[in-house]
C-alpha cells in the first residue's frame, strides 16, 4: 500500500512515527497521524488543518495530555490531602506557560527513551485509518494515497485521540471533511 503514498503522505507517516517516540509511545496512533501531517507546512491537509484553528504546537500538547505523560499519574485527592490544590497549580502553569504548558513541562526532556527494540509499529486502529485512507482514494477514483486522505481516514474511522483532539479543539468535524474533500494536491 505504501507505495501508492505520494511524498507528502510518507512524511507525514514518517513524521508519525517520530511523534510518538518523541511522546514516548509505544505504537503510531491516530493522533500521531494528525501530527505527521500537521508538520508538512506546505501540503494542502495541513493548511485545511491550520485554517479550522489546529497548529502543531498546540495539536502536540494536546495529545499529550489526552494520552498522557510518560510518568505516573498524579492523584489529585492525595496532592488535596497534603494541601496541594492541583487545579490552581494548573492554572498557573498555564498562565505563566500557555494553553499547552503543562503538557510541555511534562515532556521528558533530551532524547526519547526506546521501550523496544525495531520501528515503533502501527496499532489496529491505525491499520484501519489507512485502509479507509486507500478508500477514500478508490472512491474519487484516483491512485496516489495523499496526506488528506489519511485525515479522512481518521474522520471515517470515527473514533480514537484524532478525533477527540479534533473535537476538542472546537474543530468541526463536518466542515473539515468539507474542506479536505475540495483540496486537490
């Protein structure tokens, strides 16, 4: 399949793959996806991207709060407990930092630790995203897989931290397939 990829639709895989050994994680999620085609400056997908209101940075954070920090999580009763008021310490992360700042700060820093050996592999749902992707190329008629149809893969699916970062965001989902849809790389 991959070789029906166009160059823009491999690096944002590629791209993929980075994010989430960056975020420490063990298998390419759909949220992943989205960043691989958030980094591609250029490409058409990622500009659709960017004008419903997502930027990489954000898109970055965000995930990595939905999916959570590489540490244990903290236990909001038990910081209560010692006098910790855990919400006003995220408030003033965030005010000091950013929307996003909590989730920077909680980054590991230097380089990302590898859990296991070989390329970090793709999950089940992610198999389907890309299946869907390829029907969303049969179904224009087309034969060039490009980074836009790897986000309406992830809308087709329907599920998943993409879609919840999506939503999230505010973005309309309806809309952003819309637009994706006129896009003609």
């Amino acid at each position: 399949m991959f070789e029906r990829f166009t160059d823009g639709a491999r690096r944002a895989v590629a791209g993929a793959g980075q994010e989430a050994v960056r975020l420490r994680h063990e298998r390419i999620g759909t949220g992943h996806l989205l960043l691989g085609v958030l980094a591609l400056p250029e490409d058409p997908a990622a500009r659709v991207l960017r004008a419903a209101g997502l930027d990489l940075v954000t898109a970055r954070g965000a995930l990595a709060r939905l999916l959570g920090a590489p540490h244990p999580a903290v236990d909001e009763a038990a910081l209560a407990s010692v006098g910790v008021d855990l919400a006003a310490v995220r408030e003033a992360v965030e005010a000091g930092f950013g929307a996003d700042g909590l989730a920077a700060l909680a980054a590991p820093a230097g380089p990302p630790a590898r859990r296991r050996r070989g390329p970090v592999r793709f999950g089940e749902r992610e198999k389907r995203v890309l299946a869907l992707a390829l029907g969303q190329v049969t179904a224009e008629r087309g034969d060039r897989i490009e980074a836009r149809h790897l986000v309406l893969g992830i809308l087709a699916e329907g599920g998943g931290p993409a879609v919840r970062l999506l939503s999230e965001a505010g973005v309309d989902l309806a809309e952003l397939e819309l637009a994706l849809r006129a896009v003609h790389a």
